[in-house]
C-alpha cells in the first residue's frame, strides 16, 4: 500500500478512538473502540513546603499538580457542596462527568462530608455507594435538561442550616449559576470548556467544512457568547482551569483578578494508567495482532463512526466497541504512538493524559490546552495542525523517527504525567 493511501484514513472530521497496526509499509491494522474514557480527578491537594517557605495556593501560578503532596489523610474535614448537572451512571460517562465522580468520590473516601445537588435521571437507577459522608439531594431536572437551581438552592440552604455550614461550595461549570453564584466568597467554580477556547474549534470547523454543508456555529454567536462569559465569570469567586491555556484567558481575556484563578489540571487514575508491558503483549494476543507488528497508532473519541470512512477491505482494521477504563489502559500498553487528532479546542483531553502516563508518546492536534499542559515539547511527542497534510508530514516523521526514538519519547511522557 502506498503511504498516501495509508495516511488518508485520517482524513476525518471528527475523533475517534481506534488502534493502527503498522508492521511494515506494506500493511496497516486498524483496532477501533469508542472510548468510554478512565476515571479522572483533578487533585485538590496542599502545599508542600519548600525549604520551609510555605506556599500561598490561591496566587500559586503554575499547576497545581507540579507540587508535591503528602499522603497523610487530611487534618481539617471539610463540609463540601457540588452542585453538578448530571451525576454519572458508574462507566458511562466521560469528560466533565467523570471528572465529577472521580474527584468527590475521593474527597469523600479522604473523609470529608460531601453533598451532591444534582438532576434526577428518569430512566436509570441511581447509583449508590457505600460511603456514608457521601450524600445526594437529588431534584427533577428542567424542560431543558439543566439542575433546577431554585429547588437545589433550598435543599442546599436547609443542608448550610444544620448547624455545620459549609466550607466549601463548588459547582461544576454552571451547575450553579451566577444569578445564585454572586456574593459567595468560598465558591469554586470548574471550567471544563469556556467560549474563547471553543472559537478554535469553530474555526476549525469552518474551514474544513464543504460547500453543501450548514454552517455548524455561526463564529458571531460565538464572540457574543465570550463578551456574555467576561461578565458573568466575575460573579464566581473561585475559578478551577483545568489547563494552562484555560487559566491564561480567564486572567487576561476575562480579566479574572490572578488570586481568583487557579489551575488544577485533570487528573487520571494511575492505578490503571502506568507502563505495563505484559499487558499491552495480552492484548495482542487477545485481538489477534501479530507481536511482529511494529509500529502500533492508537486514536481516541467518541460516538463516530469509523466504518464509513475507513475501508474494512484493507484487512488491517478491527474496531471496538466502547470500552471502560480498564480496557482503555490495555490497549494504551500496545501502542507505540498515541495520536489524537480531537477537534475539540474547550478542556482538557483525558485521554492524552492516560496515554503519557502509561509511557507512551503522544501525538495530537496543536490545540492550546494541549500544546501548553500536554504535549509540552517535542521530546514527548508531534503536534500537527488540522490538516491532511500536516497530519501526513507527522506521520512520515514518526516512521522516520523510528522505535528507539519514540520509545525516548514515551519515557518522556511518562516522567512529564
Ligand atoms: C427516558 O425514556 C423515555 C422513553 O424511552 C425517552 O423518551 C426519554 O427521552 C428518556 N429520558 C432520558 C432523560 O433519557
Ligand atoms: C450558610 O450558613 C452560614 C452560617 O449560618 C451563613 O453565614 C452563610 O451565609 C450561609 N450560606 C449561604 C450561601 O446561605
């Protein structure tokens, strides 16, 4: 097969996740799987010490997660309220969800009394878990799907009423909204994805987008909706980014005072997400793919059909179905490069992160938030632009670059995850 053929598979709109097998120029494997994406926590965590100076956290610039943190379980317990849209069922959910799990299943396993306001779902069984300083106010979600703020702001009030108010107040994205959000000083607000940041992918978008096709966001909407963000931000007092491209606009383009924003990047189960090599031959075995092959691509997304765009006729394609987090971390081991060609500009790619915590070198779109907490520089990997061509030349140069290479690259990653 030609190298062009070979790379036009990529010539797609959207993510995905799938596995390519290159053992030689000659032949090309695809795996596929729709990811049902890990489990993932952003550290809420203090600071250590550094050569006895105490480290003030609220106007800490950097990440939160370069610092590091004692495991002792915390002094102070904390009395914790989310407000958050949509809990998720156990392993179905990815992004904003997941990270909503993860993270205050944490915080409540550390002991602290955490207290969940989110929007019933009719049609599955709430999950239920054995931790009893974990409780959940649930409400009837609105027409619209959103968390019904003013019968999850009296279940909160009668909760702050009890004698022990709380602590802390934190809302994933506008799971409380600013109308109730205004005049709260110990309110922390995620962003997993603001307006600035999703004009990228508009642009994108745009550009890539054939003449028969509807315009998907008009980029005017999308400049009203950043000037509508810029006024409303200022009524959060906290603000988590969740990438350092994040933290940068809210402090220059939203005109966040520095002390009111903080970035705490996603974080990732390491349990499941660390170099295993006998994992990664398992899996080989498993779906059939030769250990001679030597040159092994994995892609990440979701919901997307490769079917029609990739041909099956190749013989070198094996698509998955959605797969847990488990699973997501087997396939990681087999690869050798992990590319994400996402076009989605807003948050912070999970699955990047599993990858360069499993040791392996990345390669992805060069979108801000990945270029700047993820793919920090080219000794863990390739960034390309949004274009057939730019993704052909970074192909050629992971051939060119060869085993040794790429696998100085994952231990690259590995010590920047
Ligand atoms: C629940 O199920 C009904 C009937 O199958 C469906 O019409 C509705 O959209 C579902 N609601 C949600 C929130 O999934
Ligand atoms: C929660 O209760 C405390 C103590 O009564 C009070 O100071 C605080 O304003 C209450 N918070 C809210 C948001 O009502």
């Amino acid at each position: 097969m030609a190298k062009d053929q070979q790379v036009t598979v990529f010539a797609f709109r959207y993510s995905c996740y799938i596995l390519l097998v290159l053992s030689s120029f000659s032949s090309i494997s695809f795996l596929y799987w729709s990811h049902c994406s890990g489990p993932c926590y952003s550290s809420v965590q203090t600071a250590e010490q550094k050569q006895n100076q105490p480290t003030n956290l609220l106007s800490f610039p950097s990440a939160w997660n370069h610092l590091s943190l004692p495991l002792k379980p915390p002094s102070n317990l904390l009395k914790i309220a989310l407000f958050d849209k949509k809990w998720p069922n156990r392993f179905q959910a990815g992004g904003l969800e997941r990270h909503a799990l993860t993270l205050h299943l944490k915080l409540a396993k550390r002991g602290h009394e955490l207290h969940i306001f989110t929007a019933s779902s009719p049609n599955t069984t709430f999950p239920k878990y054995p931790i009893s300083n974990l409780h959940f106010h649930q409400s009837k979600p609105t027409n619209a799907g959103y968390l019904d703020q003013a019968i999850a702001w009296r279940q909160f009030q009668a909760q702050n009423s009890t004698g022990k108010p709380f602590d802390v107040i934190h809302t994933e994205s506008v799971g409380l909204l600013h109308t109730r959000s205004r005049g709260l000083p110990n309110l922390a607000v995620t962003w997993h994805g603001i307006a600035y940041e999703a004009m990228h992918t508009d642009i994108i978008q745009e550009l890539l987008r054939t003449p028969e096709e509807h315009r998907a966001y008009a980029l005017t909407e999308r400049a009203t909706k950043v000037i509508e963000e810029v006024k409303f931000f200022q009524n959060y007092a906290h603000h988590v980014a969740t990438s350092n491209h994040a933290g940068d606009v809210l402090k220059r383009i939203y005109m966040i005072p520095e002390e009111r924003v903080h970035i705490i990047l996603n974080g990732v189960d390491e349990e499941i997400f660390k170099p295993d090599v006998n994992k990664g031959k398992d899996f080989k075995q498993k779906f059939g793919i030769p250990q001679s092959k030597s040159l092994i691509f994995g892609m990440a997304g979701r919901g997307w059909s490769m079917e029609h765009k990739i041909q099956r006729s190749q013989g070198q394609f094996t698509g998955f179905g959605a797969i847990g987090a488990g699973s997501t971390g087997r396939v990681l081991q087999c690869n050798r490069c992990f590319v994400n060609p996402t076009l989605r500009a807003q948050g912070l790619d999970h699955t990047l992160l599993e990858a360069i915590l499993t040791g392996k070198p990345v390669m992805a779109t060069r979108l801000a938030s990945i270029t700047g907490s993820v793919i920090v520089g080219p000794e863990m990997g390739y960034t390309f632009s949004p274009t057939i061509d730019s993704l052909k030349k970074v192909l050629y140069q992971v051939w060119e670059d060869g085993r040794g290479n790429l696998e100085m690259k994952g231990q690259a990653s590995r010590r920047e995850a």
